[in-house]
C-alpha cells in the first residue's frame, strides 16, 4: 500500500509549519535557518512547501549524527556550492549533576525558565549527566541562569561536539523484540508491539494518532513493511526492523525495536 499524502497536519504542529510557510516566502536570496523543527514539520517542508519551489534548496541538521529534532537550511540555488559547509546557529550545553537527570526533567526546568521549546533540540541523558543542542541565542542564558534542574543542583557549560563523546549519550531505550502478526496492518503491529487491544490500536488510528515514517494515517488496515517507524501518541514508536519468516498456520514474524 502506497504512502498518504501529507494532508493533515496535528495541532501541535500547526505553529512551526506556519513559521516555515513565512520563511520559505521571506527567502529570496541568501540563507535562511529555521528553528528546531519535529521530523514531522521538516517532511511537511520537504514535501509539501518545498515540492514546487525549484530554486530553493534545503539541507538540515540537529547538532549530531542522527538528531531528531533538526534546524532546516533553506538557500537560494546560487549558494549550492556552500551547502556542505553551512555554520548553523547550534551550540553545545553539557549539564552535570550529583545524580541521575531526565529529559522531562531538563526540558520542563528550561520551559519554566521562560525558554521556547523551538529554540531546543535533542536532549541526550546519560545517567548524571546531559547533552542539549539549543539555539544559539539562548546558550549564554541558560549557561549563564540555570543551575537547578528540578531541586538538582547543575552545572550547565558550552562545549565543542570535539571535546565529547556524543555516542555515549545517545542512551539504547529500545527494546528489541521478536512476535508474530497475522498481517503486516498497522493496527495488529500497534497491538502487538504496545500490548494493548487491536480495537484500541485501531481506535487511534482514526483518532489521528498514529504515524507511519511521520505522516498521519487513518486507516488500521494501513500496511507497514521493513524500515518504517510507527510513533504512536502517548505510548512510544516501533521501528519495523526485519520481516522475519511466516509461520506455517500463515503467521507472519517480525523483528521491531520499541522506544519508549
């Protein structure tokens, strides 16, 4: 089954595609950098607001290898030449602490500090320690006000991506696993891979909370193959790793990682 249009656009999302819409307008030569987009607004961008917009070009990056959430660059085609080679405005802020820190933890003490939650990127945990990519104008903010995470005392400091190892905190919070489906449709995977109903799986489907590869279906009997990411609201994602074998009553077996 092929993949959906990107027609529909979630509510939380609404504000940054808006911005996006101004800024592919506001660019008529020269560069332009978004804030930190969700994967969600750069393949609306990607596919939607830039299909026809020739002699506009992008690239985008979160600050690593393998962000989630990224800066989009946008440029006028007579900068391609420099497009390997684009500054963006990203700093690095290590956080450390006596003991152990969380994402929700960090994200909400910057959101209580006044910050916007598009000014900042991935957030990497690892134990008492963090990793945040924000923006540049608000580093020398956050190194200069936060020193409490919670009721945690921190320490929060800019660092160069060389002074760090960055794969030792991209934490695995995925847990892989190996069970059998009657079909490939999103719902009986959603069931399987959550532990919830198939009614309940497809209920949230047509309730819009359901992603394939990050565009929104309806439909529970969506087919998903090998490599595509299924987030689902308020539980996690599923990465479709390998289709396995099928079973001889015709099961089929699958591979998946599960992110919380």
């Amino acid at each position: 089954m092929g993949q959906q249009a990107m027609t529909y656009i979630p509510e939380e999302n609404k504000h940054e595609v808006l911005k996006l819409k101004n800024l592919i307008e506001k660019l008529s030569w020269g560069i332009e950098y978004s804030d930190f987009l969700s994967p969600f607004a750069i393949k609306y961008a990607v596919e939607v607001l830039l299909k026809n917009q020739n002699h506009i070009l992008h690239r985008s990056w979160g600050g690593y290898k393998g962000s989630e959430r990224n800066i989009l660059a946008l440029f006028s085609s007579d900068f391609e030449e420099y497009a390997e080679n684009l500054t963006y405005p990203i700093q690095t802020i290590l956080i450390e602490a006596k003991n152990n820190l969380s994402h929700r933890q960090i994200l909400g003490s910057f959101i209580g500090n006044g910050l916007k939650r598009d000014k900042i990127g991935d957030i990497l945990v690892k134990e008492n320690s963090a990793l945040v990519f924000v923006k540049d104008e608000i580093a020398t903010y956050i190194v200069t006000n936060i020193d409490k995470i919670g009721k945690e005392k921190v320490k929060c400091s800019l660092v160069e991506n060389n002074q760090i190892d960055i794969k030792w905190f991209i934490s695995d919070n995925s847990k892989r696993v190996v069970y059998t489906v009657a079909s490939l449709r999103v719902d009986s995977v959603i069931s399987h891979g959550f532990g919830i109903s198939r009614e309940a799986a497809a209920d949230l489907i047509k309730q819009m909370k359901v992603a394939v590869n990050w565009v929104y279906i309806d439909k529970p009997s969506y087919a998903v193959k090998e490599g595509d990411l299924v987030s689902v609201r308020h539980h996690g994602r599923l990465k479709i790793e390998k289709v396995l074998s099928t079973t001889k009553n015709g099961r089929i077996s699958i591979e998946v990682l599960r992110f919380s």
